[in-house]
C-alpha cells in the first residue's frame, strides 16, 4: 500500500489482508558492530575472525539489531496515527542477517478485534516478514498493536 507522508491510519482504515511494504534499508557494517557492542556483545557479532568459526560462517548482527532496524522498518511504512504501539509480539529469526544485507519490511493485517470495553480503540494483529535482498526471511514476527480509531468531529 503506497501512502503519502501526511496520511495516518486510524482503526477504521485498516481491514483484514491489507498490506504494507517498506521502503529498503541497508545494514551499514559500523552500526552493526557498534549495535553489538552495546547490545549483543557476542564474538560472532563482533569479530569477523571469530564468527567465521561459528554457525554463521561469518559475522552475523544480532537478532535484536534485526529486530530494530525492522521497527524502523515499521513506523516508516505503517503510519499509524497514534504511533505504533506494540501488546505483544511472537517472533524469529529464520536466517541471519549479514553487514550490507539490504533489508526490506512486509506486513499483513491478519485481524481486527475492537475493543468491546473501550469504543475508542482495537487490537490489530499484524503479521511481518523482514526480508534480504536474495528474498531470504530474515525475521518472522506476528505483533499485536493498540490501534486508535479515528476522532469524532466537533
């Protein structure tokens, strides 16, 4: 779904299978390695050397660098209007994501449950694939959002 930069989305714009896709984002080797060092410092996250003795084969970011860059991933191409703000998530990493990888962010609606307590909100259930340049999944995640609908006119 293309959108303009000025468009939100409002609880009742969204319906069941509509799609989003991000704009593509590279991961820049230096970010990758100083995510690592704050975040994940593990050798296969740090050391070119060491992680080519891992079950990467090579060095590797960290699933929660993944995991951030695809949120960046998210905001950019799901403008929702009151932000997007996350219940829950379930979520894999199915493949690796590597320095230079060039990661892209699809997303589904898979459901949409009004709230029956508080009229002025939902959770929508978005499902998210974050895929490499070679169509690889890199990360898998099934996300419940607090959705807003949209505000009654004066």
């Amino acid at each position: 779904m293309t959108l303009h930069s000025w468009e939100k989305l409002y609880l009742d714009d969204l319906s069941l299978g509509q799609e989003f896709e991000s704009d593509p984002v590279r991961v820049h080797r230096e970010a990758m390695l100083a995510f690592a060092r704050e975040y994940d410092p593990q050798p296969f996250h740090l050391s070119a050397e060491e992680a080519k003795l891992s079950l990467f084969g090579g060095l590797a970011a960290s699933g929660w660098n993944t995991a951030a860059l695809t949120m960046k991933l998210l905001v950019a191409s799901v403008p929702l209007a009151d932000g997007i703000i996350g219940l829950s998530i379930e979520l894999s990493w199915p493949t690796p994501t590597y320095p230079d990888d060039v990661l892209r962010l699809f997303s589904t609606v898979q459901a949409i449950d009004p709230s029956a307590s508080k009229p002025d909100r939902g959770v929508v259930t978005l499902f998210m694939e974050t895929l490499n340049q070679n169509d690889k999944v890199v990360q898998r995640a099934t996300g419940k959002l607090l959705v807003f609908r949209r505000p009654a006119e004066d």
